[in-house]
C-alpha cells in the first residue's frame, strides 16, 4: 500500500487488519475453516504426513501455481491466434491432453504409486491403435455388416470382425450398394477398396470407428451413449478372437503396472464368446476366455514380481437386457464362479443407466441372483453402477437408494449422489466407497469440466472415493492408466493437493476386492486399514512405502528450484 492509500484508510477511519478486532475476526475465520476441514475424507490421511510427504507436498502445490501461472494462460501462448483455444486451469479434458502431458506435473503423476484400480471396462482399455494393427496384420480377419457401408452412413452403420479360413473373393465390396448384409469380406480386401484413401483412409476410419474424439464432444450423452454402444460391440468382436485376446491382456496390464497401479478389479461384459485361433466358430461359453485371463493375470505377476499384486473380475451384464438374458448371465458367472473363485470377484450391470432398467426393476433378479448364489456355495458381492446420471429424483438417480439397500460393497460413478444428503451419511456409516472417474464423465457430457465435477462436495463430506479411468482407450487418453485422472483433479481443485491425491490412491487399496470375504469381514478390514492381519493390511503397508519413497523422489528431483514461501 502506498502512502496516498494510506492517507486515504486514515481518512476514511476505515481499520487496519493489524487492528486487534480484526485480527480476533480472522482467528475466528481461520478456526471455522479448520473445523470444516476436519471432515473431509483425507483429513485423517492428511494429519499423519512424514515430514518427507510434507515437504514433497508443498513442492508439488508450487510447481501446481506456477504451471497455473504460465502454461495455463492465453498470455503465454504465443500461437493462440492460429490455434483458437482459451488455455486456462480445468479446461476442457480434449483441448488440455497434449499439453498436460509435456508438464512438470504430468512427470509427477505419472511416477506416482496409484495403488488400486477399481474401475475400468476391460473392452475400452485396450490400445486403439494396437487394435488397428491387429486388425490388419492378423491372418484370416474378416469385417462384416447389416447393411452396406456407404458414405453415407460410415459413422453409424454397425459393423464386427469375424474369421474364416478360405477367403471368398467372389463377394461384393463391402462399401457398394450391393453387397450383402452379413456377407465376410477380408479385412485387406476392405482396406484396400476404402473409397476415401484406400488402405490409409481405411485406418483412419476404423479409428473413428473404436474412439471418441473431441469432434463428438459437443454431443449431447444419450447420442454420445449411442456411439458408446456401437464402439463396445465391434472392439469385443475384435478381442475375443484368441490370439489377438490373450495378447492385449498381456499388454493392458503391462501399461497399467507401468503407471503404477498395482492392482485391478477389471469390469468386462460377457457378451462375445471366445473364438479359438483358426476357429470359425466361436466357444458356447466363456471358460476359455477365463482361463486366458487369469493365466495371463498369473504371468504378470511373475513377470512384475512386487510392482503388480494382481487382478480380478468384477462380472457384469448389460442393465437394458431382458428377464430371461440377465438371468442366464447370472447362471453363468455363477457356474464360472465356481470354476475360477479367485478370479470373479463380484457381479455389476452396465450400459447408459438413464437408458437401461433401473435397479428396482431388477430386484426379482437380483434377489434370485443372491439365493442361488447361497444355494450353490458361492459368495458374489455386488459392485453396482448408480447415479451415472443428471438426473434430480428421477428413476435412474434412485438406482442409489437400491444399490446401498442391495447391499453394494462400492458405487461405480456415483456422479449425482451430492444431491442425497441422507444418503451420504449412509455411505460413510456402511463405508461404501464412490469409484468416481471425472474424465469419462466429462467425455459423456455429465460435465463440462474438472472444475464443474461434483467429486469436491462428496470429498469434503467424508465420503471416500478413489479416482479411475472407466475407458481411457476408447476415450481417446492415447495413454493407458490413471494419470490423465490423478492430473485432472490436482490441477483442477484447489483443495485437494499430493496429499488428497495420496489419500485417494491409499483409499484404492483400501478398498480393493483382493480376495473372497464376508460382508462382515470385509467392513472390518476396511475399518481397521493398516492395523489389521488380513491381505488388505499388508497391501496398504506396502503401498505406504512406496508413497513414501514417491515423495523423497519430489524432494530430491525437484525441492531445489522450488521456493516454498511462495505456496502460503
């Protein structure tokens, strides 16, 4: 303040901050904020920070306003006029991803142990353009349709792959008018003949075809759930095929240990059958796709001794099917149950749920699911989907009243519970966690931003949540795992910080399905953490020491250039 300005204070009598009353008032201030701070979810995990996770926390929240303060402005970038964009802090997911990822931050988060992943749709996790390479390099891959292929119609007409062991010359090009819905034509035959740039044009379309992008942004999320479903049905046709599964296993969890998630509840929908290598027929049942899986799982954590504790499978079937087809989804994963206890670890519904039967709907199902799960000896917990929606009362929105009478160990989304204040305090008393994934919900347009997401409001109420990734492949990430999550939210909330992104990964682990237990024992490994005997314990220990390890990297790559007055 200059001496003009303090004439002018003097003058005008108004007080000074130094001023005792004043002070008394700002005391009061700070206190009130403090009590409102010890109810967030990460106030515990807050209050126990080493030293060493302190001061790499502080380190952390400068490079976070200084990255604010020049890579996040429209000041300083110099071709704004040719690219058109407004960068600012929580911008748009699709604009901000390629400059993210060349930021101090992003070399942060990436390094960082992320403990569990508890949400992700095995289908929309698999590299695209590894999948286009597969496509086309794979012997004996066929595309097919329902109806011509026309540009016309190129974005929208369904299409699967398929295999068949003696090619059909004789069959009209798939993208001509005459063709035969159903008809196999070869997978280079159709690249070749793409009528928009051949083999190159083709490639390009297939991507458009396994992806979002930010052209389909401005899409409404009952168009976007549309495209959602058509991408689902020819990627599943793509990856049941043996060799190209077994393979992409292989690859997704090797991605995912490199981003440091060590462990996965993985969500896959039962839809397409393996088909065996050289197969044209595909198997009656899904036990050969298992056993790929949990051998593979097997193989990983040989491979990845200490870096991957492992994965299961959260089995789900689609929420808009029928009686007679949920019913006999369930047979199966409970048969399969019974075949690979260690590998099923629950039962969910997916699809668009503002779309789909709502889980009251569902309840002669669910509860004949429950008494035949008893009567065969198997324990199946549910992990259902609920609130994925912008929906204030309605149908869709109650699924969250269901999901936590049913019984549901975590709520997948969760996206409207803020409105539910009743229901929140249920949520913390049962200890369900909120498996909440920002970035898919904006892509689905149940948001505009990381800055509009509602996860703050359920944080600073106590509920805890773990971020997660939901379907980073066909979301277009270009990047498997949950750094492009973890980034999101601690450069989008100012309140959250390493030390709320450390509590949301502890909360991973914490909650992590990693074997078989009671509703009973599972809410006393989830309350007792790190003090108790069980697995669960011994995994938040050891991810405990790789957090701590994390930050005594931050101090040492980065504590020198940092000046931490700045941060207050």
């Amino acid at each position: 303040m200059n001496l003009e300005d303090e004439e002018y204070d003097r003058a005008e009598g108004l007080p000074s901050l130094s001023d005792p009353f004043m002070q008394k008032y700002l005391e009061g201030r700070d206190a009130l904020v403090a009590q409102e701070k010890k109810q967030r979810s990460d106030h515990a995990f807050r209050e126990t920070l080493s030293p060493m996770a302190s001061e790499a926390s502080a380190i952390v929240s400068q490079i976070r306003f200084e990255e604010q303060q020049t890579v996040w402005t429209s000041d300083f970038e110099d071709d704004l006029a040719q690219t058109g964009v407004d960068y600012f802090p929580g911008m748009m997911f699709t604009h901000a991803k390629g400059r993210m990822e060349n930021t101090k931050l992003w070399k942060i988060i990436k390094k960082m142990p992320k403990g569990a992943l508890l949400h992700c749709h095995y289908e929309a996790m698999v590299d695209t353009d590894w999948l286009i390479d597969q496509a086309m390099e794979t012997p004996g891959l066929y595309i097919e349709s329902e109806s011509p292929l026309t540009t016309e119609n190129f974005s929208t007409t369904p299409f699967i792959f398929s295999y068949a062991e003696s090619p059909d010359n004789t069959n009209p090009s798939i993208w001509s008018a005459s063709y035969t819905p159903h008809t196999q034509v070869s997978v280079k035959e159709a690249s070749k003949t793409f009528p928009q740039g051949g083999v190159g044009g083709f490639q390009k379309w297939l991507r458009s075809r396994f992806v979002f992008t930010s052209d389909n942004h401005h899409e409404g999320a009952d168009k976007l759930w549309t495209r959602f479903t058509r991408i689902f049905r020819v990627i599943s046709s793509l990856i049941c095929y043996e060799p190209v599964f077994r393979e992409s296993v292989r690859r997704t969890l090797k991605q995912l240990v490199d981003d440091g998630i060590q462990y996965i509840d993985m969500r896959k929908a039962m839809l397409e059958p393996l088909r065996r290598e050289r197969s044209v027929t595909v198997d009656s049942n899904h036990e050969g796709a298992l056993a790929i899986l949990e051998e593979e799982i097997e193989n990983m954590k040989r491979s990845e001794e200490g870096r991957f504790w492992g994965a299961r499978l959260i089995w789900t079937t689609i929420r808009f099917f029928d009686k007679r087809q949920i019913i006999e989804s369930m047979k199966e994963c409970i048969r399969l149950k019974q075949m690979f206890p260690k590998l099923i670890a629950g039962f969910d519904l997916v699809g668009h749920e503002d779309a789909g039967r709502p889980l009251v709907d569902l309840l002669p199902e669910l509860f004949w699911f429950k008494k035949r799960c008893v009567e065969e000896g198997v324990d199946i917990p549910f992990f259902f989907h609920a609130g994925e929606t912008l929906g204030d009362g309605d149908t869709t929105d109650e699924n969250l009243f269901d999901a936590i009478l049913l019984g549901t160990r975590r709520i997948g989304h969760g996206f409207s519970l803020y409105k539910h204040p009743l229901l929140i305090d249920m949520i913390k008393e049962k200890r369900i966690l909120v498996e909440s994934c920002p970035v898919s919900n904006e892509v689905l347009r149940y948001t505009g931003s990381i800055m509009q997401h509602p996860l703050p409001a359920l944080l600073s109420r106590g509920v805890p949540v773990a971020l997660c990734n939901d379907d980073p492949a066909v979301m277009d990430f270009g990047a498997n795992g949950m750094t492009h999550d973890f980034w999101q939210a601690l450069q989008g909330w100012d309140n959250l910080g390493l030390e709320g992104l450390g509590s949301l990964a502890e909360n991973s682990v914490r909650y992590a399905a990693f074997e078989d237990c009671s509703a009973k024992e599972w809410a006393e490994d989830i309350k007792a953490g790190t003090y108790g005997r069980g697995i669960r314990a011994h995994r938040m220990r050891e991810w405990a020491k790789a957090w701590e390890k994390f930050c005594q990297w931050i101090v040492l790559e980065f504590g020198v250039d940092m000046d931490l007055e700045q941060v207050d």
